[in-house]
C-alpha cells in the first residue's frame, strides 16, 4: 500500500470514528416490521439481480486493479457514515442523507448495490436503524435505485460537457431526493390512502420527507463534491486507474 493510499484509508477511518458513533437511531430507512411479509419477500427478491451484478462488478475491479479497494473502503465508509446520522425533521419524523452518489460516480451504480446492502445490514443489527425485515426495500431504494439515477446524472452531463464538480453536486443531490422519493412510493404501495389511493398516500409520505430531506440533499451534493476534491489532490493515481479522471476535461 502506498503512501497516499495509507493516507486515505486512515482519514476515512478517522472521519467514521468521528460522525458515525450515534445514539438509537430510528432514521427515515424503514424500520422494522414496517412492512408486509409478502413486500419484504418482493423487495428482496427484486435486489437479487442487482446485487449479482454488484458482486461481479466489484470482483472484475479488484481482479484488475488490487489498489481500487482502498477508495471503495472509503465510499462503504463515506455510506456508513452520512446514512447514520439522523436529522430531526419539523414533521416530527427524521431523515439522513445517503452517501451512495459518490460510490455510484466513482464505481457504478452495480458496485454500490453491495456496499449499500452491508451499510443497511450493520446498521440494522447494530444501530437498529432500519431492519431485517426490511432489507431487501431499503437496499432497493438506497442502494439500487439511488445510485442508478446518480451514475445516470453523472454520465449525462459528462457527455454534455458540464463542468465536472456540478456533474458530481447534481448526481449526489438528485440521487439522494430520488431515493426518498422511491421509499415513499414503496410505503405508498404497502400503505395506499382509502380516499386516494397509492399517488395520494406517496404524496403525503412524500410531504412528511421533503422539509428535511431537500436541504439535506444539497448539503449532501457539496459534500461529495468536497471528497471528490480531496480525492483529485491526495488520490489522483487511484483516480486514474479506476477510470474516473478520464472523463476530466
């Protein structure tokens, strides 16, 4: 391991012990015994796919280039971190943001889908934030459905030559709202309004996320683009081996 990469394996250990020591969390994952069995079963079968395609995805990564999994490490840890801090919503509930845009950026939606469902497992059995039962829903929305509109974004805007520190902020923001906006129509679903159905119970579920979570996004959006500006000055050889300074201009 070079020098840079113990470097940034060390920050990113620091900033975990840092932020992600929390007290009980009940964040805006869906918690335990939420759903219906019959959703849980759906949920977990519909992620089976995606997360084959993650784990060849990562195993065809770290075959070509064994230093790639230090900043993978980093993007589990950046994950880990800004998903388990809860933000008391004035709706009375609470959100977090998810830290998934800059695995997506970085390695692939497919990649994310791994390190999202082990991000959710921990935090179910250690911070009870979330659940077992609902794994399968919260690995769809966090860490498939998320960083697919991410890396979407990100690629989108490349092609059309954006600058690429508001490629990275537009990919961490939007994939961020949108995975709050498939929680609510996945609740929505369990959980349909009598007088309007699903679209009325999503929007109302919807209404309770977006105070908290529509700032959180931004915060999130700058964030990466903050880490990503750390990667480019003290990473910059891991960057060009996975691929990622390549579409720099």
């Amino acid at each position: 391991m070079s020098k840079k990469e113990k470097i940034l394996l060390k920050a990113s250990i620091a900033f975990a012990l840092l932020f992600a020591v929390t007290p009980a969390v009940n964040a805006m994952h869906i918690m335990e015994g939420y759903l219906p069995p019959s959703y849980c079963v759906t949920w977990g079968v519909i992620c089976i796919p995606f997360l084959a395609a993650g784990f060849i995805s990562l195993k065809k990564r770290l075959e070509e280039n064994r230093k790639s999994i230090t900043l993978i490490a980093m993007a589990g840890a950046f994950i880990f971190v800004i998903s388990s801090l809860k933000i008391p919503s004035v709706t009375g509930s609470c959100s977090h943001m998810t830290g998934t845009g800059l695995g997506a950026i970085l390695f692939g939606p497919s990649a994310v889908s791994i390190l999202g469902i082990i991000v959710l497992l921990f935090q179910a059995v250690l911070l009870a934030h979330g659940g077992l039962t609902t794994l399968g829903a919260n690995t769809f929305s966090m860490a498939v459905a998320g960083p697919l509109l991410s890396f979407g974004i990100y690629k989108i805007c490349s092609r059309l030559k954006v600058n690429r520190k508001v490629s990275v902020f537009l990919a961490a923001c939007l994939g961020d709202i949108f995975t709050y906006c498939v929680t609510s129509i996945q609740l929505a679903l369990a959980y349909p309004s009598e007088s309007g159905g699903v679209a009325a119970s999503a929007v109302k579920f919807l209404g309770v996320f977006a105070p908290t979570q529509l700032p959180l996004a931004v915060i999130e959006g700058i964030l990466t683009v903050v880490i990503v500006i750390g990667l480019e000055s003290y990473a910059r050889p891991e960057l060009k081996a996975i691929g990622f300074l390549k579409e720099a201009k």
